[in-house]
C-alpha cells in the first residue's frame, strides 16, 4: 500500500520519424516535492523510451480518484497516519481508513452471482436473434429482439431475485446469512460485523492478509462482496472502509470543493476546500457510517488486527446509535 504525501507530474518530447512524441507521468513520494518530481520525470524518460521503440503505451496518465487509478498509488490527502493504518478523504470528501493488512469486505444487500449468468445469457440471445435476423436482412428486426431479449431477462432476473430475497427473510438476513455459513466453515476465524447504510462491513481479527491472496479472494468470493471494491484491493495492496458519512446523506449537497476533487490541489484552492471540510464535518457530527452487530468465530485477536478495529470504531461511530449515513 502506497499512499504518497507529494505528487508532481513530468513532460518529456522528442521528434521520431517527422512527429513529436508527448509522454506526461505521475510521481510521488513521502519525503517531498522534489522527490516527487524527480520520481515524475524517471517514469515519464522510461515510458517515452518504451514508445519509441514501438510499445504501445498511453501517452498520459490521467488525474483520476481511488476507484479509476490503474497503477498510480492512492491520490488522496493523507488525514492521519497510525502506523502502517493511513485515514485519507477522497474524491467526495468522506474519510477512508487504509490499511495494508487487516482484512475488510464489503457486502451490498441483494449481491448474487446470478447478474453474471443473467449477462451471459443476454450475450448469447442477442447474439441468436441479431444473427438470425441479420442473415435474413432484417437487421434493425433483429436489433429489436436483442433490445426486447436484454428487457425481459432483466424482469426475470429482478422477480427471481425478489423471491429469493424474500424466502431468505430479507436482504440484510440473506447477506448476514452468508457470513454465518462462512463462519461455520471457518471456526478458527474471528468475524466482526457491521451495518452500513447500503449493505455490511466484515472485518477479519484472528490474523493478518495479503490483498493479493487466494484466501482473502476465497472470502470475497464466499461473502459475494462488491466487485469493484475486491478490484482496488488488489490494484491498491490494501484493504479499505470508509469512517465518515457520504457528504449527500447528511444534507451536503454540493459535491467537494473545488472540482474535481482530486488531490494535489494548487495553493489557492486550498482556502475553498478547507470551507467545503468544514462544513461537511459540522454536518456529519450527528451521524455514524456503520453500527457494529456480532462477532462470529472462536479464532484469537491479533494485535495488530484490533488496533485498527478501535480506531476504526471510534471514527466511524459503530458503537454508538447515531442514524447511519
């Protein structure tokens, strides 16, 4: 897990073959800002050697959030630091707690597998009947049962999953349910859970992770926690929760100022953000991000584990009855 203090970018040109060659790249560091730009013009001479002799690599890096980098470490303001256990705000303005090692999993209620099936058997539809109608010369027919194939797979879909969610006792017990049954097959685990405003927040205490591993990827699995989450842990080398409200459910309504907020920002936007922090911070006082439920499993406490379960409690407000937000 990276997640840089300074950030700086490089611009290097060079002529090949009667064109100009523009590369730009990202560099960062924690000691300063001439690190970083040094670290910039490092990437930016190797990416533009590699383009030259036929790579085909992008010319630029884009300014982009958590959720869009590819990479390019994490691009946030460093709040805190607590050991290896980093408290950034992101591109919407709420905090994040990220750590490299103590396993959280998101899980949205309604999360099934069944999406991707619903997919494939659209693809192969739409497919047949494009096909079929195309060879008869009735293309814009065939666009039209493709479009009324994807309509009535997806009311299909959506009343299989009603039905299934209803016979499991809700979509918060048919998630709650899936950690339980992992739980039972792990008894040597210990399993913290908590409600969030969309779905649950699992947090692992018997031991340390890997992102990258087959058992923390087994655990996503096994839990169906949300896709793009399990995505940026691998890219990040990190596990992360967000500790404090979403700006819009505590009556922030206008995005983090200025736009867009990703970090670094020039010098004189700093005095408009800093206006935006506060008000969203006098906001969130009197709403929590999560509510602690259960612990499941006999496995021991690591150290280091709760550690960062106290301070992730205490920011996200779980042990209090704070409405969630």
């Amino acid at each position: 897990m990276i997640v840089p203090r300074y950030w700086a970018e490089g611009r290097l040109q060079e002529r090949k073959d009667k064109r100009q060659v523009t590369v730009r790249r990202w560099g960062w560091s924690d000691e300063g800002q001439e690190q970083a730009q040094a670290h910039a013009e490092s990437r930016a001479r190797d990416a533009l050697q590699r383009i030259l002799d036929g790579e085909p690599l992008k010319r630029r890096e884009r300014r982009v959030a958590y959720n869009g980098a590819d990479g390019v470490p994490i691009r946030e303001e460093i709040v805190s630091s607590h050991g290896d256990t980093v408290i950034t705000r992101n591109g919407y303005g709420a905090l994040c707690l990220n750590t490299p090692d103590v396993l959280f999993a998101d899980v949205d209620f309604g999360a099934t597998g069944l999406a991707c099936s619903t997919l494939a058997y659209f693809a192969v539809a739409s497919a047949a009947a494009a096909t079929l109608f195309a060879t008869r010369n009735r293309f814009m027919v065939g666009i039209a049962a493709a479009l009324a194939s994807l309509v009535l797979v997806t009311l299909a879909w959506k009343l299989i999953q009603r039905l299934k969610t209803g016979a499991a006792g809700g979509a918060e017990a048919e998630a709650r349910s899936r950690v339980a049954k992992f739980a039972r097959s792990h008894p040597d685990w210990r399993i913290r859970i908590y409600r969030t405003p969309a779905g649950l927040r699992v947090l692992v205490l018997h031991r340390l992770f890997d992102p990258n591993s087959r058992e923390t990827a087994e655990f996503f699995h096994a839990l169906r926690s949300d896709p793009i989450y399990i995505r940026m842990c691998v890219k990040q080398h990190c596990f992360r929760a967000r500790v404090s409200p979403k700006p819009w459910r505590v009556g922030i309504g206008d995005h983090v100022k200025p736009r867009p907020g990703i970090w670094p920002l020039p010098p004189e936007k700093l005095a408009r953000r800093q206006q935006w922090v506060a008000a969203y911070e006098a906001a969130s006082r009197g709403y929590a991000s999560c509510r602690y439920l259960e612990t499941l499993g006999n496995g021991p406490e690591d150290p280091a584990a709760v550690k960062v379960r106290v301070l992730h409690d205490e920011l996200s407000g779980a042990l209090g009855s704070l409405p969630l937000a």
